[in-house]
C-alpha cells in the first residue's frame, strides 16, 4: 500500500479504477476465459460481484471517517464558508449526505450479495467457446 497518495489521490484512483470496470464490462465477451472460453465467464461475472461487495463492505467505514473528520474540524471552529456565511448549516447538511451515502451503499451491498449469492454456484459448460462476432453488450 503506498503510504504517500492522500485521501483525496485514492479516492480519484478509485474513482479511475471503476472508470476502467465500466470499460472493461462493455462486451460479454470480457469474461471469457482463456482463448475465448465461455464456460468461464459464469464464474467471472460472479468474481466480479464478490469484488464490489468487498468494495461495498469498506466504503461505510470510509463515510464515517470523513463524517467524523469532518465533525471534529467543525468543532474545532477550522472551517469557514467562500461566501462568509456560518458553516453550520453546511455541515449539517454535508453531515446528512455522508450519513444518506453510507445507509445507501449498505443497501447496494445488500443488493449486490442477493445477486452474488447464487452467482457464487454458477458454472458453464465446458465446451463453451465463442464464436467469432458473437458479443453481445451487457
């Protein structure tokens, strides 16, 4: 793990890494096996899913770190509005929006190990190969 990247640097990588998921999830033919083996792609999809609900599993830890950073900024008086207002209610409603955040990537992880759960027992067959321009869009 590199210890130098700032909070804000991980989150972009993050935010670059799903960018790249997207990419690499356009065509089915993505989880495919070795020399376009179909029979693989079951158990791709679901290593897939076990994936983000791993990532699912950590990001509340992650939105309570920042609430709680940000709460102890707010109560050490080292935060001031561009505008000139008082910062309470901006916090207070940054405060909410982390909290709404967090409950709803619970829920997605919720969601997400309903569909992993029989994803996990799913298999092809094995003599599965794609056929050439067969690949469909996901």
């Amino acid at each position: 793990m590199d210890q130098d990247r700032t909070p804000q640097d991980l989150a972009l990588a993050a935010a670059d890494t799903i960018r790249e998921l997207h990419h690499a999830t356009q065509q089915v033919s993505a989880f495919d096996g070795e020399h376009g083996f179909r029979g693989a792609a079951p158990a791709n999809l679901s290593g897939t899913v076990q994936g983000l609900i791993e990532l699912t599993d950590r990001l509340p830890q992650t939105l309570r770190q920042l609430r709680r950073g940000l709460q102890q900024l707010e109560e050490q008086q080292t935060i001031r509005m561009a505008d000139g207002s008082n910062p309470g209610d901006g916090v207070s409603t940054a405060l909410r929006g982390l909290l709404n955040a967090e409950e709803a990537v619970k829920a997605a992880n919720h969601a997400l190990r309903a569909a992993g759960a029989p994803m996990a027992a799913m298999g092809g067959y094995l003599d599965e190969m794609a056929d050439q321009g067969d690949d469909a869009v996901v």
